[in-house]
C-alpha cells in the first residue's frame, strides 16, 4: 500500500489517487470476460473439482 498521505480535500494521494469514476467499465462491457472463465459458475466448479480431488486422494491414502 501507498504510504504518502492523502491530498488535502482529497482521499488518494496525488500520484496514485486516480479521477473518481476512472478504470474499465463493469461486467461485460469491459471486455476482460468474454470466455467465462471467472465467472460465477466457472470459478463454483472448479472449485468443486478440486474438492473431489481432495477427497479422491486422500481415500487413497487411507487404503495404504
């Protein structure tokens, strides 16, 4: 995190505030998702499947 203290009247510093309202769009109409890979759902199964993973190994090492 910046340490330099935040411009007088404002709540960033001078090099690292930035305009309020600046940055990408939101959602789709930034372009950064159009394959779906971080969405909802997406991000849900993997997640699953790493748990499945997870129980699949470690019942194999029970076994041993």
């Amino acid at each position: 995190m910046c340490q330099c203290p935040a411009n007088r009247g404002k709540k960033r510093c001078r090099i690292h505030g930035g305009a309020n309202g600046s940055g990408g769009q939101k959602g789709e109409r930034n372009g950064a998702f159009k394959h779906g890979g971080w969405s909802n759902d997406a991000v849900a199964l993997r997640r699953a499947a790493g748990r499945l993973l997870r129980v699949v190994r470690d019942s194999g090492r029970a076994v041993e």
